[in-house]
C-alpha cells in the first residue's frame, strides 16, 4: 500500500525555509546552544566530548533527568528517542505488532495526525472521537468516545494540551477517557509534548499514574524551545514496555545523537528547567497579547477560542474561500506560511503559530491583513 503523505510536515518541510515569514510553528522561539552554556567549563565539555554512538535507549543520566518529572517512574521506565515523533512512532508500531487481535484504534481529532495516519497507513481500523467546541471550549466528547471503544480497541491517543486547539483536557474528562480505556483493556497513549507551555500558571494534567495501560510521549521540542536537539522520549507504565519499544528503536535509529543526549540532559536539571519554562510561559503570554489583539482587528471574518497553551491559535475563518487555498494565497501572494484546518480534519480554520519574535510576528500579521482585506 502506498504511504499517504503527512500533509501537515510535507507542507512544512517545503515551504517553511523559502517564505519570508514562517507561522507555521507551534512552538516558542529557538535557544542558542550558548543559552545552555553558561559557563567556560560546560563549553569545554562540548567542545571535548568523542562523537561515537550514545546509549541506544538514552544515556543514564537522561533518561533519569526525565524520570524526575513522572514521579513513581524511574530510568527503566523510558525510552529516549529522535523527537517525540520517533516516540509516536515506535508507540503506534510496537501496538501494531503487539496486539494482532485487536485491530481498531481510536484517535482523538483535531490532533497533530501523525499517530492516525501510521495507523491508517497501516491498514487499521482508525475511528475518530471528537474534541467539540461546547460553551466556547473545547472539550472530549465523552459519549462519542464511549460510543467508538469496543473490546478490539487496540488503544486510545489523545494529545494533551492539544494541537491545533491549545485546549486542556480537564483531569476529570482525563479520569473518564482512562475509565473507557479500562473497561475495554486498551492502551491509553497520551502525546503530552506541550505540557510546560501553558499561558495560564497551572500546568496541564498529565496522564501519568491515573491508570495502568498508559505511554506518554513528549520531547524538548516545545515547551523547551529546543527542537534542533531531536530529542524526545516515551514514559511507560511498565519496564518491560520501555524495553520492548527500545527493541524498535534498534530497527530505526539506532540512538540519540550523542551531543543531543548531553544537551537535553543540562536543559531537564531542575534549576535550568524552571528558567526555560518561565521563559516560554513569557514568550506566550506576550505573543498572545499581540495575537489576540490582530485577531479582534478582523473580528468580522475570524472567530476563535483563546489558547490554554502551546504558542498556537485555532482560528475559524469565514472569508468565503477554503483554508487549504487561503493557505497557498497567503504563501504565494504574501510569503507567510500557517496552517490549513484540513490538515487537522477539521475544514474551514487555520492554524497560526505566535511563538516567533514580536518584530517577526508583527510584520507577518500585517502581511496576513493585507490579503483578509484584499479578500473582503
Ligand atoms: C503533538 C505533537 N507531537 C509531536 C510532534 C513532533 O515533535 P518533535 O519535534 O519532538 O519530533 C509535534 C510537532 O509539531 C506535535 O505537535
């Protein structure tokens, strides 16, 4: 069967370096490496380290700095790998194969559609379960889900805080789809990539230790603002499952780049954490402040829901043209690059990234009015 392509990563990955302005992140601006090398000693490090292969899995030392922040796991419990799209990857694969018996899968939507699409790609019965928008939120549609789980669900994937919506599920829609996931003995897999980048001072719920059958998956790419590292990981609730995913990961990647090991190691050490989690709760609050003030300017065509997290907006736009092609409008006639709602199954929004500079965000708004206005 031929791979149905990606379509949000395919539009990315060629456009993004060839538009004047990209907004098509979902991330915080970048750190420099120098940002995590604050001292001559630690620059002396790098510059000596022997670049052979790392610790397949991820070194010791990572993957119990990761462990620090899911408490009651420890090293054993998780597999380091290239982003949290290697995670979903070996996560949705090791299901695949592990469970031949029970062949639906059941997908939250809108999401970043990676872990569906394998699983289509696959040959599974993917069924969808929705996140609505219910009293200007939105939220898991609980019956909808306890509706599509049967016994032959393989697994549930959700994504918490959610791409494209920047909605928190609430730990009690959190504790029921857990409970619908009990019931049917499936796995429950929540891609958690954007907790730490909340705009609001308490941190998204997490699924970890609210049941037995979970895999959260994240990486550095968000939340910390270290894409260029690739380095993600996936926490599970038993050994034995971070040792059978590693098994995977021999068949694909083999390792972690070395330098990224040691990188993401100083950027999870709890005090320099803490600094980079403030610096991107500052970067989305303020960047949401000049967004939501450019989204009322155009109030007659835009709608939206102001984002609890995740430097990303989901907009529905009413200009009477598709998103897809308002998308390639912008792209050609205006060089800035969002995000089309069909790439997220849900037609007639865009998506637009804020987490840029403001002397970037500002001027790629304006290309943005020019074309809504030319349009009205
Ligand atoms: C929900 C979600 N998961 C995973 C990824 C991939 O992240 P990484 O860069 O860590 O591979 C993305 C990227 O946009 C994402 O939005």
């Amino acid at each position: 069967m031929k791979l149905k392509p990606f379509e949000l990563e395919r539009m990315q990955s060629e456009n993004e370096h060839h538009v004047e302005f990209n907004l098509s992140e979902s991330g915080v601006e970048p750190l420099k490496i120098r940002e995590l090398l604050d001292t001559a000693e630690l620059k002396e490090q790098l510059l000596d380290m022997q670049l052979g292969y790392s610790q397949t899995n991820g070194t010791v030392a990572l993957r119990e700095a990761i462990s620090h922040y899911y408490p009651g796991s420890t090293a054993d419990h998780i597999i380091a790998t290239n982003g949290g799209i290697e995670a979903n990857f070996l996560v949705s694969w090791w299901l695949f194969q592990e469970h031949p018996d029970k062949r639906e899968f059941v997908f939250m939507v809108p999401n970043y559609m990676q872990i569906g699409g394998i699983w289509k790609n696959m040959g599974m019965n993917v069924k969808n379960f929705n996140l609505r928008m219910t009293e200007g939120k939105w939220a898991p549609d609980i019956e909808q889900l306890k509706s599509v789980v049967t016994k032959k669900t393989g697994a549930i994937a959700i994504c918490n805080p959610n791409n494209p919506t920047g909605a928190i599920i609430n730990s009690s829609d959190l504790k029921a789809i857990a409970d619908i996931a009990a019931d049917n003995d499936a796995w429950l897999v929540s891609d958690e990539i954007y907790r730490g980048a909340e705009l609001q001072d308490e941190k998204a719920p997490s699924i970890h230790g609210i049941y037995d059958k979970t895999i959260i998956t994240s990486s550095l790419s968000k939340a910390y603002g270290l894409p260029g590292l690739r380095l993600g990981w996936a926490v599970c609730s038993t050994e034995q499952v971070a040792k059978e995913l590693w098994t995977y990961s021999d068949y694909t990647t083999i390792c972690p780049s070395k330098i990224s090991d040691w990188l993401a190691t100083l950027a999870l050490n709890p005090k320099v954490q803490a600094k980079i989690e403030e610096r991107t709760r500052e970067v989305v609050q303020t960047n949401w402040a000049i967004m939501k003030k450019w989204l009322d300017s155009h109030s007659d065509v835009l709608e939206y829901v102001a984002p609890s997290a995740a430097a990303i907006c989901f907009i529905k736009q009413k200009t009477g043209i598709d998103s897809l092609e308002l998308v390639i409008r912008l792209m050609k006639e205006k060089s800035v690059l969002i995000s089309p709602g069909e790439h997220f199954e849900v037609p007639g929004y865009l998506r637009i990234g804020f987490g840029t500079e403001p002397d970037h965000l500002e001027p790629a708004l304006a290309r943005i009015s020019e074309l809504l206005n030319e349009l009205s």
